[in-house]
C-alpha cells in the first residue's frame, strides 16, 4: 500500500435492478501496487461491481476515479483507455482467431487502412517474455490450454497499457499449480508497478495473495480488513452473515456395487474424449471425479446420462448394461443433474410444470395413449416445489424466470423423484451441482446427496471445485486427458497430490498408490 | 441502446401483439398509398369492403383463406419445432400434383377403386408428396447440420420446375391447346360447395378442423410436448429423453404434409387441374401468417383470415384506384416484420442511453 | 465417350464459353461477398433476395430516367444499403430471429420493388428498355484473357477487384479484424473497446451495398431492362455459396466461377437440344448448390456467432 494518490477509488456506488439492489454505496480504494481482493458469494455483487468499473454497466449513484482522473460511466473504450484492464472468468477470447489476433484488437484505430502486425507482434513478445507469460503469438486459441487462454487474457490486458487489472475468479478453472504459477505472476505484476483486484470466494487463496480484503454482501461493502490481521474464520463470518454449516459427510456402510465402467472409450471427431476408463460405485457410497475442465469430465457425464454412446467398454448399472439412450437411464431410476441449468437442465420458455415432469411424461404415470395427464403432472409438480423448496409464483410460469438456486431445486427434485415420490434413486449423477450457487443452496444441495446416499442411492459427483468433493465424497478419482485414475478414499488423498494428478503429473500421493492412470 | 429481459410476462401483451403490429403496419403501407396518388382513407375502406363488403366478397376471402390456413398451419408448426421450412410453396405444388395424378390421369380411373375411397387415396398422395418432399431437408438438417431454410428455398424452384416437366409431359392436357396446364381432375372427386353460388368449398372445413387437432396435439399430447421442448431448447430436450430426431422428422412430415393438403384444396375445391401459377406465393404467406399467430394453430385462422382479406380487398381496390395490387404484399411482408418487433417487445424492453 | 471429350475440351477451349461463365458469375460473386461480409460479423443476411431485385429495379429505374449508368450502380447500393440498415436494425439491435427477419426484408424489397413497378408503369406491357454497360472491347488484345475480358462490362471486373480489396479489408486492417471478432466473439470485442453494434450493423450495410449491386448487375449490364422473376433464386443460391466457400473471399470467386461454369455448360447442353427436358437442367444450379451445402457440411467452420443475437450484458 503506498501514501500516494490511490489507483482507483470507487465512491458511493449504488446499482439497482428492478426492485433487487445489486450494488449499495459501495466506496472503495485500491492502492497502486496493491492487490486488493473482493470477496464475496455468488450474488454479493462483485460481478456487478466490477461490471461497473469496466463500463459494461452504468451505476444509478457514485462515480469511479482512476488516478485522480474520473472514469466517464459506461464506456469500456474509457476503462481500457484509463488503464483498466479484465481477465473474465469465462475467457473473451475468440477460438478460431490466432493469439495475436485476440491481443491486437481493439489496440489499432478503427479506420486505420492497414495493420501493423509485425510490429505488434515484437512487442506482444516482449510483453509476455517481461511478465513471463510466455505464449505463441500465431497459435490458434483453440489449441491452447486452459492456463495459456488465461495468460493471453492477462496479455490482452497488459498489452493495452493496463495498470490496474481485474481478474474474476481466475482460478475457477485452473488446477493448484496452475493457480500457485498465476499467483507467481501476480507478484511479478506488482512488483511492475501494477494493482490488481482479485476477486473471489475461496478463502484460502484470498488470504494468499492479496494485501487487503474487501467483503461484500449482499450488495454492501460490509468490511475491508488487512490480510494480515484477519483469520479464514472472520472472514467467512462476514461473507457469509450468518452461520451457515456445510453440511458433512458420515461414515456410512456401503452396499452392492450400483455402477461399473470397465474399459471405457469415446471418441468424437477424431479426438478421444474418453480413454479406457473404469469405475465402480456402490450403493450408499459417493464417489468424486475432479479434474481440470476439459479432460473428459463432459464425455464422462454425458455418458452416465446417456446422451453419448462408448465406442468401447462395458457400462453397466445394478448389473444391467445400458445403452445411449436417456430413457433407459431414466427407467434404471438414474438422478441425472446436469452441469448447465439453462442450456441443458430445463427448457427455460416451457412452464414449470412441463419441466417438473418432462423426464417421465411418457411413462404411465403421467400419459396415457400419448395424452398427457396435465392434472396429474400439475399435482405432481405442486408437491414437488413444495418438498425442494422451489420459490415461484405458479408452476405455469416459464421455467426461465427462476433464479439459479430455485432452478437447481427443481432440478434436484426432478432428479431425486427419477423412481417416483419419495423412492431413493438407485443411482445420481451430479455434474457441478453447486455451481454459481450461493451458500445456502450449497448446503442445500449437498445435504440432499448425502440424505440419498444414507437412503442406500449410489452417487457420483464431479466437480470442479476440490473443497465440495473433500467434503461429501468418500473416494475421490482424478480426470486426465480422458483417462480415470483410481477412487481413492479421501482420508488418504492430499490436496496436492490431487492437484498434481489434475495437472497429468506421475508424482505418487502420500501412500505411494499413483493417483491418475498409468 | 439496450434490451433488457422482461421478468414477469404477461399473457395480455402477447394477445396485443398482432393487433398492435397491424395497426402499425396498415399506418406505414398508408404512405406508399399516399405516394401511388390514392385517397388513404377510400383505398382501405374499399380494400375492406372488397374483402368483406358483400356475401360475394366473403365467399371469396373464404375460398382464398382456405389453403393459407393450411400453409399458415404447416409454417407454424414446423416453426414450433424450430424447423424452418420455407419449402411451403412446393410442398403445396407437389401436393396438387401428386392429387391429379391419382384423380385425373385417365379420366381418373387409374385405380379402379370407389369413389370415396379414391377421394381418400388423393388427399392421402397430396398429403404425402408434400410430407415428402420435406422429409429430404430435415434429413439432411438432422444428420449433417445443413440449414435448413437455403435447401427448402432451393427446392421451391425445383420442385415448380418438376410441376412445370410434368405439364409437359405425361400430365400435359391435351385439350388445353399449348396452355401448361394438367389433365383435370374427375369431376367426381372435386370438394362440394359449401356456400350456393361462391367457390368455398369444403377445404376449408378440412382446414379449419386440421387447425383445431393441431392445436388438440400441441396442447394435450406428450409429441406435442416433445415437438415445444425440442423447439425451445432441443439440447435440454435431448437430456430429459426426448426422441429429439424423431420429433423433428414427424414435424416435416406433418408440415409437408399440411402444405400438400393446401396443393389438394387448390386443385379438388377450387382449379380442377394444376397450372404453374396456381399459388401467388401462399407458401411464404404461410410463414407470415404463421408469425401472426404466433405460431398458435387457432391463431393462425384468424391470421389466415387477414391475409386473405388483405390479397382479395386490394385486388377488388386496385380496379377502382389506382393503387396497384402488390400492395397486398407490400401489406403482408411489413406486417410480418412489424409482428417480429411487437413479439420481441413483449419479451424485452427497450432502455435506451446506456446500461 | 470420346464425342463428349472432345466437345468438352472444345467448350472449354472457346472464348465464348468463358464469357458466359464470367457473366453468369458476376452477381453471384457480387452477392456472395455481400453474403459473406454479413456472416462474418455474424449476422446471417437472407433479404439477399429481395435486395437484389430492389437493386435490379431501383439501378434501373434511375438510369431510365435519365441518369448515367455509374449513377444507377450508387443508386442500386444505396438502395440495398438501406435494406441492409432495415436487417440491421431488427438483427442486430433488435435481435429477433435473423432466419424469420431476412425473409420478411425479402418479401418487403420484392413487393415494394412490383409495387413502385407499377406505380411508375402502369400500363406497359413490354418491359422498357435502358441503353446497358458496353462490354469492354479495347481489352480483347489482351494475351490469353483478352477474348474473354473484351466480352465483359466494367462491372464484372469491379466485381473480380472486389475479390481480393475485400480479402485485405477483412484480415490485414483493425476493422476486419474487429468485423470477424464480432463474428466470433461479441463479448470479447466488446470488452476490447469495440462497438458490436456499430460493426454489425456497419458489416450488414456494406454486405447489402454488394447485394444491391449484384441485383443492379442483371438490369444495367446482363439485360438492359427489369422483369418480376429475374433474380430467380440467386441470392438463395449465394447462400449456399457462401457455406461452400467456407467464408474466405478467394474460395468466394472460385465457388461463383465454378458454379457459373456449370451453369454456362448445361445452358449449352440445353441449347445442344439434349435428350431430356429443359426443366432438368434448369434444375441442376438449385441442386447443385444442395449438393455444395452437403459436401461442405461436415467441414463448414461457422463463424461461431453466426445467428447468435448479442445483447449487451447479458450473458
């Protein structure tokens, strides 16, 4: 933290929409060669904070100064020209470009009739071999890794002059060393003179790297503290505002074996999703798959929700092999929970009610001869958001207005009730259950796992997120490249040798069993 | 300016919407009339009372409304799946085509079958040339990602050509004296009259009873379920074990199905012989009037209605003003752009300045 | 077999056979590109058709009365420029469905351009007639492609420049750069500082300019006066074009004269009193160009944000 003029000061900034107050007078500094992280829950109102900052948004009161110097409102021309600069959580980055295509634009004026691209291209070079990010200017992005696509986020930034730079959940889809090499790079940038605002709402690496915490609540700025003089404890206090207890896993006995993968492989278009992967699940026992996004976790749900056939492989449940095809999962009384709500998990402009029962429309108990029994399905749907707690103002709505949490319940509880009311599935499968949802649903959904496993159900759950799986899994097995390392009980995995097996490294974990396949 | 996603949504605002476009459109079509050197006022009271004016004038806007019901229908509901089938028009051709052939060739007694059950065979061909010639695009949208909308377009103008080989030959009449047109259909199996004195026909009884079990299938049938889901979101659709490919291909059949029927209505009820300009684009009406509706099948009657009065009003207007006839289009193309925006408002709201 | 060989080889030997196809070529390249500007900012354009026969007429009309034939082409792209801003603005700022919007902008240009028609001409019964674009007969000494060139007008050659002008716009300039991130990325263009709307509906503009050239082609150049069919499914056909280009300006020239080749080669065949009916080998462009969709569809790299609408802070 220096004494000088901050690098940016956010005063009183308000932002409603509709009735909801995302934002409320929130002011804020950020040093120069500080990292100030902004902590908070989804829905606190970082994103929409930093919206703000960027110009993609205007605030309804308060007003941003960049140097001394006040940022005009909803420009983001403005921000990058002030010195701000985004890394997203979701890359702005387009895949069939090159590298220097994504860095090079929007740095040239518009009308200009020509590109100097040899020339950007020495300096994008010699930016990224300043900051360490090295990169292939001419590699499509397509073809880059997760951890590349971010450093040509941050170049993209640093190319433009960025002095202050904004990073939203940067380290949502890395692995821990991934993470450990982005904090490395951090410091490198502050030592450069930048600051930076980390946002996020894993503790741990808030306490890591930055030098002050911002915590935001429910749209309020409810405390800043000096990293150093705060504790984990204190700080999920205050994010969270209430004591919240995740919920816990118990020792439960296990009974006969419910899913089993032998010699598994999918592929499409030429590329393996899938590589000779095997598993086994038993009944009352949650399994947990973490990985890096992109190592065939997809295939891997999809597979278990019959959307994709194996080229090879047997796949089998409660004995039974299964074939690609969602109906005869469904009929095997499989829980399917997607890992996207709106684009997979419910057809967002049907009513809820349609949603509610769409899995098994067409099984007797909600049509005859093709003719659906809506009373039946109404009634059914009635029981249901009032069982899972689904806040709506009627089941004819459009499934589209819920908010995220709501839309997760309904999908839970059209998953859970896959075999009929109050019948334990014999198998779930939850792909990023809890993602983009609030404490309160986090809890609410792991508790129900947890209930269905002690009611005898088979869970596998995979997550990107290595807290949720030490918390509910019994066994964790790690994604790489497609291929499945063995279920290991938890007690005995390390974060790190997990953290290794997702980065595809041989290293073995503290009982010296390897954790990814050979 | 932004959009901005309406949360709460309002029955009211999508009954509003067509009369709101309408209006809209009727007050922008009143400068082209102004500009032809008409009195606005007289030229759309005599295109009303061209289409409504008189028992005639009705009977009219009926015998024209009945194969738009049918394209509008087959737009719709083929819409409704997010197929875009823009083939309407030669879905209908072959449709009437595929009817003379079974009734018309040799005087219509290629099968020697009784007369309601050779009345039947022909709706049946029409129907099922027209379910047909459909069925290749939704293939082909299916199983190798081929859009759908540049391949239907394309075949319009194959499937005319077709129309205008057989004329021809094999189907040429040879009393026609060098006129293209086909052999006419026995007079045996031509739809009855449904008004003394005017050319409705019992079409549009088929019709309009085709429009209520369209709206009987999408409303209370687990296909008509599955037909909504996968328009509105065919990967979550898929997820939840719809037959996704199975519906889409059912939908082309129904759709093809539906225009070839309007083919049938054109040639039983109201031509007896297929000509190449039998159809003044009711295939593209169809998707206009499918919008209107909102692609509601018992919407579509009342849209239906509309754009029949709109092409039988103006043709009766343009003899008395000098407005030409093409207005009707003019009408019809604006109301469908206008119905886009009115339909896009009841779901966003417009803010302008900026976010 | 050796007949068909030696008239093939004879075909393609002649002068005349390559006048046809550059001919026939031109408002295919013309619209193809306009197509393809449209698409690459990621905005799929099907009013091509209808803008096409508003250019043809409006082109015309102009130089019916009175005005030269260079003031015809502007008028032919200012027109089609004006339909493209109507696209733009349901497309892009109003984002309804670009598939159901560019068919209405088709339906309304052919039935503005009938109606206006009438309006003007009521009573004629024989198209009228305009004084076309000479063919450019001081380039047939020219080696080689003399002959060929010296049976063009200057708008098939404004057409072929037009090839490689827009391949440098589109990969060696900042606004071609930003034109394909709109296509393929709207929310990273716009966290760069870039207007997705302004190049958007810019691209849709400029895209429908060449299409209402294109239409102009056929009344100031191909024929010297306007009928209601002429255009008869070309824009469709520069569509399909388009996809079989795979989005690149060079592929573009060589879809359109390859296709145009083809077309020129069954008009002969045709004209050779063939053995099948001529509604065959009218028949073959449309399903030539079914054919091109199916081949090219496995491979076809979308603009990965062709038909996706962007909304600003929505995600």
């Amino acid at each position: 933290m220096t004494e000088s003029l901050p690098a940016l000061r956010l005063a009183n900034i308000t932002k409603r929409f509709g009735k909801l107050v995302a934002n409320d007078g929130i002011s804020l500094e950020l040093g120069t060669g500080e990292v100030l992280a902004l902590l908070g829950e989804n829905g606190a109102g970082k994103s929409t904070l930093v919206s703000i900052l960027f110009g993609h948004y205007v605030a309804d009161e308060g007003h941003i100064e960049v140097f001394g110097q006040p940022l005009p409102p909803g420009n983001p021309k403005a921000a990058l020209a002030a010195g701000v600069g985004m890394v997203h959580q979701h890359f702005a980055l387009a895949d069939n470009l090159s590298v220097l295509d994504n860095v090079l634009l929007g740095s040239e004026p518009l009308w200009q009739p020509f590109s100097r691209r040899r020339a950007a291209r020495a300096r994008l070079i010699d930016t990224a071999n300043r900051f360490g990010l090295g990169v292939n200017p001419d590699a499509r992005v397509a073809t880059l890794s997760v951890g590349e696509r971010q450093r040509v986020e941050i170049l993209k930034a640093l190319y433009r002059g960025a002095r202050i730079l904004i990073l939203d959940e940067p380290t949502a889809v890395l692995t821990p060393q991934e993470s450990e090499s982005l904090f490395t790079t951090l410091a490198t940038l502050v030592t450069e003179g930048l600051s930076v605002i980390f946002i996020s709402h894993k503790l741990d690496e808030v306490l890591r790297v930055s030098a002050r915490v911002a915590v935001l609540r429910g749209g309020r700025l409810v405390s800043v503290r000096n990293t150093e003089h705060t504790t984990k404890t204190e700080l999920a206090e205050l994010m969270v505002g209430r004591s919240v207890t995740l919920p816990t896993r118990e020792p439960r006995p296990h009974g006969d074996l419910v899913l089993s993968l032998s010699g598994v492989h999918a592929a499409h278009a030429g590329k393996t999703l899938l590589d000779d992967v095997g598993l086994m699940v038993r009944a009352g026992e949650i399994v947990g798959i973490a990985g890096v996004s992109g190592n065939g976790q997809h295939a891997l749900a999809d597979l278990l929700c019959g959307t994709l056939a194996a080229d090879r492989g047997e796949v089998s449940v409660s004995g039974q092999t299964m074939r690609a095809n969602p109906r005869d999962w469904i009929a095997r009384r499989v829980a399917r929970i997607p890992e996207d709500r709106h684009a997979v998990g419910v057809v967002g402009d049907l009513p809820v009610w349609e949603n509610a029962v769409s899995e098994r429309l067409h099984l007797p108990a909600f049509s005859r001869a093709g003719i659906v029994r809506g009373r039946t399905a109404r009634d059914f749907t009635r029981r249901l958001v009032t069982q899972f707690d689904v806040r709506l103002s009627g089941i004819d709505v459009p499934a589209r207005v819920l908010s995220g949490g709501n839309m997760q319940k309904l999908i839970l509880g059209r998953a859970l009730s896959v075999a009929g009311e109050g019948v334990t599935p014999t198998l779930i499968v939850a792909n990023q259950p809890t993602w983009g949802l609030d404490i309160g649903a986090v809890a609410y959904v792991h508790r129900c796992l947890l209930d269905a496993a002690a009611a005898g159900a088979a869970v596998l759950v995979i997550s990107e997120d290595l807290d949720e799986l030490f918390a509910i899994a019994d066994r964790i097995a790690v994604m790489f490249k497609g291929r499945l390392g063995p279920a290991l009980p938890t007690e005995g995995c390390s974060r790190a040798a997990i953290g290794l097996a997702m980065a595809g490294s041989t290293a073995s974990n503290t009982e010296g069993a390897p954790l990814h396949a050979a | 300016m932004r959009l901005e996603s309406r949360t709460e949504y309002s029955r009211r605002a999508m009954l509003f919407a067509p009369i709101v476009a309408i209006l809209v459109t009727l007050a922008v079509c009143a400068l082209l009339v102004a500009w032809a050197g008409a009195p606005v006022g007289q030229t759309y009271a005599l295109l009303f009372d061209g289409a409504f004016g008189s028992r005639f004038a009705f009977a009219e806007t009926l015998t024209r409304a009945t194969p738009l019901i049918l394209t509008g229908l087959a737009a719709a509901v083929a819409f409704r799946a997010r197929l875009f089938n823009i083939g309407a028009e030669g879905q209908l051709y072959l449709g009437a085509l595929a009817a003379v052939a079974v009734g018309g060739m040799h005087g219509g007694s290629t099968f020697d079958l009784p007369l309601p059950l050779l009345s039947a065979l022909m709706i049946a061909a029409g129907a099922a040339a027209g379910a047909l010639w459909l069925l290749g695009p939704a293939w082909m949208k299916l199983k190798l990602g081929v859009d759908e909308v540049v391949t239907t377009l394309l075949l319009n103008f194959v499937a005319l050509l077709l129309v205008s080989m057989m004329l021809d030959g094999p189907m040429k009449d040879p009393l026609a004296m060098g006129w293209p047109q086909s052999v006419a259909l026995d007079p045996e199996l031509e739809f009855s009259r449904l008004i003394e004195r005017s050319r409705v026909h019992s079409g549009l009884l088929m019709a309009v009873g085709l429009a209520i079990l369209m709206w009987l299938i999408e409303r209370f049938t687990t296909f008509g379920f599955a037909l909504r889901a996968v328009g509105a979101n065919n990967r979550a659709a898929a997820f939840a074990g719809l037959p996704v490919g199975r519906t889409v291909l059912l939908c082309a059949l129904l759709s093809g199905a539906l225009a070839g029927l309007a083919g049938v209505g054109e040639v039983a009820g109201r031509a007896s012989y297929v000509t190449t300009d039998m159809s003044p684009g009711y295939g593209y009406a169809g998707i206009v009037i499918a919008m209107l509706a909102g692609l509601h099948p018992l919407g579509v009657l009342l849209a239906a209605l509309f754009v029949a009065a709109v092409q039988v009003g103006a043709d009766s207007m343009s003899r008395v003003v000098g407005v030409p006839n093409f207005i009707a289009d003019v009408i019809v193309a604006t109301a469908l752009l206008t119905m886009l925006v009115a339909t896009l408002l009841t779901r966003y709201r417009i803010r302008w300045g900026r976010a | 077999m050796m007949d068909f060989l030696t008239t093939l080889f004879d075909m393609l030997g002649s002068a005349s056979f390559w006048v046809a196809t550059l001919r026939v070529a031109t408002p295919l390249i013309l619209g193809t590109l306009g197509v393809l500007i449209c698409e690459r900012a990621g905005v799929l354009n099907l009013g091509i058709e209808g803008i096409m026969v508003a250019g043809a007429f409006t082109g015309w009309l102009a130089v019916f009365n009175g005005a030269d034939l260079w003031t015809g082409v502007l008028v032919a792209g200012l027109v089609g420029g004006a339909f493209g801003l109507l696209h733009a603005v349901l497309t892009v700022w109003l984002t309804v469905s670009q598939h159901v919007a560019g068919l209405g902008v088709t339906l309304l240009a052919t039935s503005l351009s009938a109606f206006a028609y009438r309006v003007s001409f009521p009573q004629v019964s024989t198209p009228p007639t305009i004084e076309a674009f000479a063919p450019l007969e001081s380039l047939a000494d020219l080696p080689l492609i003399g002959p060929v060139l010296a049976g063009q007008t200057s708008l098939t050659l404004l057409a072929i420049a037009l090839v490689p002008a827009i391949a440098y716009l589109l990969y060696r300039t900042p606004m071609g750069l930003a034109l394909r991130m709109v296509g393929e990325n709207p929310a990273a263009a716009e966290g760069q500082g870039v207007d997705v709307i302004a190049v958007r509906t810019g691209a849709v503009i400029a895209g429908s300019m060449l299409m209402g050239l294109a239409g102009a082609f056929l009344t100031l150049s191909a024929f010297n006066a306007f009928f209601f069919n002429m255009i008869n499914g070309r824009g469709w056909i520069c569509v399909a074009l388009v996809v079989f280009a795979s989005w690149r300006p060079g592929k573009a020239l060589l879809g359109a004269v390859l296709f145009a080749a083809f077309d020129a080669a069954q008009l002969r065949l045709q004209q050779a009193g063939g053995v099948l009916p001529y509604q065959i080998y009218l028949m073959l462009p449309y399903l030539l160009s079914i054919l091109a969709l199916i081949v090219m569809a496995r491979r076809a790299a979308y603009p990965q944000a062709l038909m996706k609408p962007y909304r600003k802070g929505e995600r």
